[in-house]
C-alpha cells in the first residue's frame, strides 16, 4: 500500500495543503488506498485557524476519521524519524522558509525537520513547496543547496494558461503538479494544450 506524508508549516497558504489531503483521502482521488500521515507545526495550525476560521483537527475530521494519521511535531520517537518506514512521498506545503534553512542544513530539531532529512538521505521523493515573496539571498541559497539534494522545489506559483475562474482553480494547478511529483494523477487536471496556427 502506498504510503504518503504531508507536513505543514507555519507559511501562509494552508489551502494547498488541506486541497492536497482532500485529493489524497478521497475515494475518488488519484491513490484512494494509501496511508497517510500528517505532522503540523503548531504554526501551522495557527495559520490554519488565521486562514479558514476553522481548526486543523477539523478539517482533518471532515476528511474521514481515521483516514489520516496525525503524529506530534515534537515526537522524534514518531515512525517518521527513521528510514526504515517506507513512504512514497514527503510534502511540506506549506513551507516555511525556517524550515527551508533548517532541512538545508541537516536540523532536525522537530519531526517535519526529520522527515526531510530521512527523505533525502534515502533519496525518496521530497517535494518542498515555500510560498513567500521576495526571496532574500539567504533563502535562495538554502533552495538550490536542498535541490541539489535531491528535493523538489515547487514554489507555490500559479499560471493563468488556463484561464482560472476561481481561488480553488488556481489552487489545484499547484496541487496537480505536487501530486505530478510523486507519479500521480489528479483527476480533471487541466493541463497546457498545444494549439495549432488559427
């Protein structure tokens, strides 16, 4: 069974990671029997709340009890810790630039800094999405470091190609191309089209 992990910081833009659980846990989605596991900061959860004017834990809830695991962003006895527990796929998205510098340098003071550091040491897929803007010096430097790594940097950058009629249109573009990363499909994703001359 595929197994997949999201980690959420405490970046603004909690709806691509609460678009991304949703695709991922429904029955409908592109891999309807995977484990999932989520860590978020507390932070995070904050964001969340700022955000949506509703708490993490229901959100979650919403999605199917049981659907998916939470673990303790301070637990680094968590399974997560350690390279034997298999997963297809890390994501943090949102990620915060903190958490930028600390998986570039080899931190793992909390449980979504250790699941970067397990995802690259294993070479398993990682895909870092940073939604903030400008990038200072610092920030840039910590992206390549980590996309020499082996992650993915996936900034949380819209296009417009498709003619988006809504805040959700735009977030599932980001979406489609997180789960692209880890060889999935997400179902109705609108994708560039070559035109021919008109």
């Amino acid at each position: 069974m595929p197994r997949y992990l999201v980690c959420m910081t405490g970046a603004s833009g909690a709806i691509y990671a609460l678009r991304l659980l949703k695709s991922l846990a429904s029955p409908e989605g592109p891999c309807p029997h995977a484990e999932l596991h989520l860590v978020a900061s507390a932070w995070a959860e904050r964001v969340v709340l700022e955000e949506t004017g509703v708490a993490l834990d229901a959100h979650v809830a919403a999605l199917g009890l049981g659907r998916i695991e939470l673990h303790d962003p301070g637990d680094l006895a968590s399974p997560l810790s350690s390279g034997s527990f298999v997963l297809d796929g890390t994501v943090v998205v949102p990620c915060s630039m903190g958490t930028i510098g600390a998986a570039a340098s080899g931190i793992s003071a909390n449980l979504v800094q250790r699941a970067c550091a397990v995802a690259l040491k294993e070479g398993r897929p990682l895909v870092l999405v940073p939604r903030e803007s400008p990038l200072s010096l610092v920030s840039l430097r910590s992206l390549v470091a980590l996309k020499e790594a082996g992650a993915t940097v996936l900034p949380a950058s819209p296009g417009f190609y498709a003619r988006p009629a809504s805040v959700e249109e735009l977030v599932d573009q980001i979406v489609a191309r997180i789960l692209d990363h880890l060889d999935l499909e997400m179902p109705g994703a609108r994708r560039w089209e070559e035109r021919g001359e008109e």
